[in-house]
C-alpha cells in the first residue's frame, strides 16, 4: 500500500502491481478498490500494471470536505499526475464508472480505453423521488446503528431464499468494515448520488474512446439496471455491451471472468502489452 495525493490534498490509499500498459480501477459507492475486479490478478498475468486506490473517505483514504463528482475527478487526475501517466485505461464500477467516464469527457486523449461496470448515473444527479430514498435510509441507518444497521437496510428484497441473503449479507458486511470511517461513508451516500457526473447521457455521444460495457440482469440490484448499461452502449459510438446470460450470475461478480473479458477488450482496441 501507499499514499497517493488527491485534487484537494488528501492523502488516498492505494497500491500498484504489475508491469506493462497502465489500468488504473475505480470503485463504487461505499466499497473499496477490492470490488473492483472482486480481488483478480488476471489483468496482471495478461501483463498489465494495475493501480488502485480508494476513493477519498472510503477505506483508509482521508476524507474531504466534498463527495461530488468533480471533486473525486480531481483525485483521479492528481493520482494519474503521481504516477505520471498521460494516456491510460480506465475501469471503473458504479460510482467509479462514472467518474471515469466524466474524466473521459474531459480529457479523452489520455483515455485509450474505458470499462464501465454496472453504470448507475443516467446523465443527472439522482433525488430522493427517484430512487425512493434508498441512498437517506442507508445512510440514516449506518449513522443511527453502525455496520448491522447498514446491511439490514441494505439488503435487497427477494433473491434465492435464506442461504442467498446469508451470502449477501456477509458480502456487505465485509464491504463496509474495510472502512475506516464509517461516517464518511454515510456522508457520501448522500452527497454521491445527488452530484452530477455530466449534462446528460447524449454526451455519451462524444466520447469516441473504445468502451467495455458490463451490465447485469440481477433484479435485487435496482440501482445499477441493465436497462442503463444499454443505454450507454447505444448512446457510445463505440461500445460494446457484455452481459450474463439469463439466470447466470452476473459478469461483474466474477472477478476473474471478468478481468480476462476486459484483458480481451484492451488487446481488440490496441491497449495490449508488448
């Protein structure tokens, strides 16, 4: 591990690993840069240097005084600046997704390639009537009652009976104790999703980078609907969209199927090793 510079001076925590064509891994909203590609070296035995780093108040990263989005593209830059990168690949998740795509807007001749998994922003920031209040409640409750709270209000309703919400449940619970600040984490979950990223999914129209769209079919997960990962492959000039088949667990869970679909990406595109 070590300590990476952020936009506002922060200190973020983050590793790098590997030789060969940068990719540099963002992660969603209240995880960390382990659920990213869920732990996979598979990038890195296809000869790519990865760099991780968890976003500002997640994990061990220091918190700043703003979750929104163009503060956390700023980290981004300041992490590229570090390691002095000008053209990367970028792979982000969620939150990550967006914020990689919004750098991506704004500079995208340092992006050779761009991964999105599971995209949740639909081209403005979210309010309570749009997603019901989920992202108040979470936050709510992980103030009110900690880690537990959070995770009976996090899990999603259905799903394969008892042992599929032991196995969710656990997941979250490990997600949220990598963190170090927890109400952080609360203070993110309300200013994250309101942010706007960008103006609009018809900017996705612009960006003329190769782009890796991962969705997912998983109905206990309306925040990140295949619906919008479709939406982002039509809009995208040149996308493709990767999607489990129906009733398969879903392509971003598996670390290490997805990473070999994103190392088949990047040498399809050009952004392979040497």
């Amino acid at each position: 591990m070590r300590q990476l510079p952020s936009g506002a001076g922060l200190v973020l925590d983050g590793e790098t690993a590997g030789q060969g064509p940068a990719v540099v891994l963002l992660h969603g909203l209240s995880a960390t840069r382990r659920n990213v590609v869920q732990g996979s070296r598979a990038l890195l035995r296809r000869g790519y240097r990865l760099i991780a780093y968890d976003a500002r108040g997640h994990g061990a990263s220091y918190p700043g005084p703003s979750y929104a989005y163009p503060e956390l593209v700023e980290d981004l830059e300041a992490v590229l600046e570090h390691f002095g990168l000008d053209r990367v690949a970028l792979v982000g998740s969620s939150m990550g997704a967006a914020t990689a795509m919004a750098f991506a807007l704004e500079a995208p001749e340092r992006v050779a390639a761009l991964v999105q998994i599971t995209p949740a922003y639909m081209g403005h920031g979210r309010t309570g009537d749009v997603d019901g209040g989920a992202w108040e409640r979470m936050a709510s409750e992980l103030e009110r009652g900690g880690i537990e709270a959070f995770v009976d209000v996090a899990e999603p309703e259905g799903g394969a009976g008892e042992g599929w919400r032991s196995i969710a449940r656990e997941a979250v619970r490990q997600r949220m104790e990598r963190h170090e600040r927890p109400e952080e984490i609360a203070r993110a979950l309300r200013e994250v999703p309101s942010s706007a990223a960008w103006d609009g999914l018809d900017a996705l129209k612009r960006v003329h980078v190769p782009v890796l769209v991962v969705g997912s079919r998983d109905q206990m997960d309306p925040m990140h609907r295949l619906s919008i990962a479709e939406e982002y492959a039509q809009r995208l000039p040149n996308a493709e969209l990767l999607v489990e088949d129906e009733g398969k667990s879903p392509v971003a869970w598996q670390g290490a199927r997805l990473s070999g679909a994103i190392a088949d990406f990047f040498e399809r595109v050009g952004y392979a090793p040497s």
